[in-house]
C-alpha cells in the first residue's frame, strides 16, 4: 500500500469534506488533490524524478504537506529540515542527503540558507523555491507561484513500489553527526494503522489541530495519519497558547499533540481564561513523562483525556502508549504507571536484553530495548554500517535502557551510551539528575561519565542553579546522600549558566565530556 492510497481515497469518497485549514486558507480534498497535482507539474518540470531528495525548511504549512504528497506521488523522497538549525547544520544535510531542489516556507528562512559559506553548499541543489505564497524573488530564489506547473495528466503509480523510500527525516545527532533515517510508504501506512487501532479511536471529521513542528517525526506522522482517515487537519504556524485556546474553540478541535512544555504553557493559559473547551477530547503528549499533580491539573482545567507516545524517528514516531485508561488509573491512585511509556501498539514488538551477552532479560530487569515491527525503518542513508549496528538481528536497537514490569508496561532508565560502570556498579545518569533537580535550587542537571583511575569511570554533575552568593557542591552532596546509594553520587560539580543543547533541544553530553573530561 501506498501512503497516497489513502489520500486518493479519500478525494474519491469525501471530496466536497474539508481537508485542510490554516488561517484564512480552507481546502477539501479535491482541492487540495488539485494543489498536490500542481506541485508535482513543478517537481517534474524541474527535473525532480524517482529517487530524488527534495527538501523542505518551513514552518508549519500547507505547502509542507502539498510537497510532501506530491513527492509521495512521484516517488521522490521528502526531506524535512529543522528551521531551528544553524546554516552550517543545513549545509550538512542538504549535502548528505543530495537534494536536488530546496523549498524555504518564508523569506527569512530563505536568509539562513543564503548564509551558508559557499564552500559548504552542495553542489546537487540545482533549485531554491521560496514556498510561501506572495513572496519576493531574488537572490537565486524562484516564487512558488511560478515554480507551480500543470497537474500532470498521468503519473505512473505503478513505478512507485510500497517499499521505496517516501521520507527522509535526520536525526538530532546528540552523538555525532545527524543521521538520514529512510522510512518507506509501506512502514508509514504500517504506522497509521497501528495508530488507528490504539484507543481513543477517532471519527471521520474529528478535526485534529498541528501546532507542534511538522519536521519533527511525532507531529508529521500524526498530521499524515489524520488527513488518511477524512479528518479535517487544522495547522497553526508555530505554538502560542493564547492562539491555541481560540483555534480549539473556534475549529471545535478534538484532539492535538503537545509537548509537555506546550501542555503546561495551555493549562496555565486556560486557568487565567476560565475556558471551556468541550469539544477537545484529548491530547497526546510525548518527549518526557508528567508528574501527578500536572496530569490532575491539566484534567481539571482543560476537561479532556490524556495519551502518552513513545517512540523514535527510526520507528516512525509512538508505538509504545500509555493510554487513557492507564492515565485514568494513575489518577485513581497508581501513579507509578506515568513513569511508563505504556504497552506496544498492535504490531509491536518489545524485549531486554544484555547489552553485553544479548541474552533476553527477566521482568523488571535493567537492559538495551529493543523494538520490531512493520514500521521499522529500512536504514540509515549512506551508512550501511549504522544500519547493521542498528537493525542487527532484525530488532531496531534503540540504545535506551529500560525493563518491562509484569503487565507489560515499558520504562525507560536511562540512555545505554550515558550509563557509566563506577567501581564495578552500573550508574544510569538519569536516575541521579532526578535527584538532583529536585533540589530546590538546582534549575536543571546533567551527569556524565569520565575517566578514573581508580573507579573506572567517576561520575561529574553539571547544575544550572538559582542565583545565590553561598549555595556550594557540598549542600548537593549531601542531599544526595540521604536519597540515593553512595556510589551513584557525583564526585565533582560544575556549575554552568546554561546547559548545551542541539536544535532539537536535547542536552548534548558529549560536549560536556569534552569540557569536563577529567577529574
């Protein structure tokens, strides 16, 4: 199957239905199989064929999804870039990822890519369109209007094979370089289904509102999967709780996706409005866990269900879930359930093992997680030795480490890659950062591993504190004595204005190991 199966169904049965909304811009499905047609017309015409790299730096539009099907429809390959990356991160993967043609989504993003050093610029983009509808041309950047070409009359579908690639989408590369992971028609059509058949199941024309970015895998996945089943699929441009609150009123939005930041960003906004949102009934939520009181908060305030997503780009997006009833059990008095990712979608396959020996682990017991399923990605691009270390034995091997508890519930511990071995005992970082952010004056925490003598490795904590002229390391270490093993305590501290993160927000811990490498 293919994921523009769904997308022709659906113009053939509902073609008068809404599709797509954004500002002032409405479409149904014949209308925006029409604009879908017409960008192909430009793909073809500037020589975009099977197998090529198209990418795209946008926020959140319709464009972004009109390129993508159309893409979809030749057999091209999608390729989402973060506007939040630097123009020499750009540089990378346009030039990894041999794109032929560049669509910028406004005239500002257009400017980070005309900052790239022309060394650096790679020579396969042969295209720049600027994809905002009314933008000016210039400076090498053709308008979208003129790049737009006459819907091809026929378009050989049977040249577009379920298992060719359909999306490139990078990593953050929070261990070296971004990695282009290649996901193909049939594993995202695996993903939809799966997610279709995971409560709470959604209707036809339920409109699903996208504010979180479509670059990332999670928002993309989710907006392609509500626009497959007839469900009109509302896009905000960046998040702001105020516009927030007022598109799920106005559009009568049923569910969306958040971080937690964003959820508790709308909950706080919600509480000053005293809004009521009857319509919303749920929000899905991914990227960390939430703790007790901010579930029973966000219940009361914004009145609807909550569903956790686990997962990773090379898996597509969630496919471990913490679902509403499990949340609801959580509020009844089993709070260690959010802890959990949840149980594997249909489809899903989930073990522990030893990271060492690769033996299966027992219940409840610390090792890699491993993943299978239909909606596994082929590999990474260009890296056939990546893809092997990844995908060896036919399981995606995430890195993560985490246990299963006897319902099946998946928890996640730490990062395989951030556990460090001190005096023969297995320390996983993550479990020492909750201590010591619940310090009331540590703001946020980063623990590493480094090289000692005498222990193996020595563990170093990395605080971004509260102002203060007398709060010293001392103070931490012994609030962490009376919480945590003495082995698992942090040896040094070093105390920082801000963490390094990459563009995707996530800590990058091998600077701090460059930085910080010995005691």
């Amino acid at each position: 199957m293919l994921i523009t199966d769904y997308l022709d169904f659906c113009v053939d049965t509902y073609p008068t239905k809404l599709c797509l909304g954004q500002a002032q811009t409405r479409l149904n499905y014949k209308e925006f199989a029409a604009d879908v047609g017409n960008v192909a017309g430009g793909l073809i015409d500037v020589g975009v064929r099977h197998g090529d790299r198209v990418a795209v730096l946008s926020e959140n539009s319709i464009e972004q999804l009109a390129l993508f099907f159309a893409c979809a429809k030749l057999g091209a390959v999608y390729v989402p870039l973060n506007y939040r990356l630097a123009p020499q991160e750009l540089a990378f993967i346009l030039s990894d990822s041999a794109a032929k043609i560049l669509f910028a989504g406004s005239e500002a993003l257009a400017q980070v890519v005309d900052r790239i050093d022309g060394s650096l610029f790679p020579s396969s983009l042969e295209t720049r369109v600027l994809s905002c509808p009314g933008g000016s041309s210039g400076g090498g950047w053709q308008m979208f209007e003129a790049f737009l070409g006459q819907s091809p009359s026929f378009i050989d579908m049977q040249a577009v094979k379920e298992i060719d690639t359909v999306y490139q989408m990078y990593t953050s590369g929070t261990t070296g370089l971004p990695k282009g992971v290649m996901i193909s028609h049939q594993q995202l059509c695996h993903f939809i289904a799966a997610y279709h058949a995971m409560p709470p199941r959604r209707q036809m024309g339920e409109p699903h509102l996208a504010v979180a970015p479509l670059f990332h895998a999670a928002a993309f996945s989710l907006a392609v999967a509500a626009l497959s089943c007839a469900r009109p699929l509302i896009i905000l441009t960046s998040f702001n709780p105020q516009e927030v609150l007022a598109t799920i009123e106005q559009e009568q939005i049923v569910d969306t996706l958040l971080v937690p930041a964003m959820m508790n960003a709308l909950v706080a906004e919600a509480q000053v409005q005293a809004v009521s949102l009857p319509s919303l009934k749920s929000i899905t939520y991914g990227g960390s866990s939430i703790e007790p009181n901010q579930l029973k908060k966000a219940v009361e305030i914004l009145g609807c269900e909550f569903q956790q997503g686990f997962g990773m780009t090379e898996m597509v997006s969630g496919l471990i879930w913490l679902t509403p009833d499990d949340h609801h059990r959580a509020l009844a008095g089993e709070v260690s359930l959010l802890k959990s990712c949840g149980r594997p979608a249909p489809g899903t396959r989930v073990k522990i093992i030893d990271p060492e020996t690769g033996n299966d682990l027992a219940i409840n017991q610390v090792g890699e997680v491993l993943l299978q399923g239909g909606q596994m990605m082929q590999g990474y691009w260009k890296q056939p030795d990546k893809t092997t270390e990844a995908l060896a034995g036919g399981w995606y091997h995430t890195g993560d480490a985490g246990c299963i508890d006897q319902e099946g519930y998946l928890y996640i511990k730490d990062r395989i890659k951030d556990m460090v071995v001190s005096g023969g005992e297995n320390v996983y970082p993550a479990e020492v950062e909750a201590v010591l952010c619940s310090h009331p004056q540590v703001v946020e925490s980063a623990v590493i591993g480094i090289p000692d003598e005498k222990y193996g490795e020595a563990l170093v904590a990395v605080c971004v504190i509260k102002p203060s002229e007398s709060f010293e390391a001392a103070q931490l270490i012994d609030y962490c004595r009376e919480r945590i093993a003495g082995y698992k305590i942090p040896r040094k501290y070093h105390f920082v204005d801000a963490l390094p993160r990459n563009a995707a927000g996530k800590i990058l811990k091998r600077n701090l190991r460059n930085t910080y490498g010995a005691v």
